[in-house]
C-alpha cells in the first residue's frame, strides 16, 4: 500500500470512529472509544505545517515562492515552488530570505497557501 492510499485509510478510520463515538454518545451508550485510543488517532494532516524561506514575492498576482522542505499533506517533497495565496494580507510582512511555516492545500487545480508565520 502506497503512503497516498495510508494516509486516506488513517483519515477515514479516523472519522468512522469519531462518528461511531458520537453516535453512541447520543444514543445513551458508553462511548465506543477509550480516550487513550483518541489521543493516539492521526489528526488530519491539514493541520501541520510545513518549512520554509520566502524566495520571491509577487505581490501583484498574490503569489509568493518558497523553497521548502516537505509537505505531507499535499504528499510533496522538499522543493522550491510558487504558490497563490488565499489572502494577499498574508504577503504585507513576507521579505525574500525570511524562515517560514506555512500551511498549503490544493485548491481549484492550484496549490494555495492558507496560513503563513514567521518560524520560530
């Protein structure tokens, strides 16, 4: 089994299971799930966020270039790539050569930063 199709069976169990637990949490029943079993669950790979340096900024055309390590929510290695930006507020304060985190997503065929800050 591939890391892609990994991922997307953790991701369903993941939800199957919080929806079996809701369900019998609604229905008088003891939860189906021990806490420990939930702290264990993967969270959506969504939520982390990737490294990177700000290598251009095109604040026309709400674009920004990183060179980044890898990211696993989108299944992509290191590399250096443009990226759209949902919001062009989040390029007022990015200069070339900065240290960021950054969240991406695919997004209408493109791949769109949603969430960026300086790294700490």
């Amino acid at each position: 089994m591939n890391s892609k199709s990994l991922k997307s069976v953790l991701i369903l169990t993941a939800v199957l299971a919080s929806a079996s637990a809701a369900y019998a949490s609604s229905h008088g029943s003891a939860p189906m799930i021990k806490d420990d079993a939930k702290k264990e669950m993967p969270m959506a790979a969504s939520a982390e966020m990737a490294e990177g340096e700000i290598r251009k900024v095109d604040m026309d055309n709400k674009k920004i270039t990183l060179k980044h390590g890898e990211i696993k929510n989108l299944d992509m290695p290191g590399m250096t790539m443009v990226f759209q930006v949902k919001d062009a507020a989040l390029l007022e304060k990015a200069k070339v050569g900065d240290k960021v985190r950054f969240k991406a997503e695919k997004s209408g065929g493109a791949l769109v930063v949603t969430d960026m800050q300086p790294a700490k």
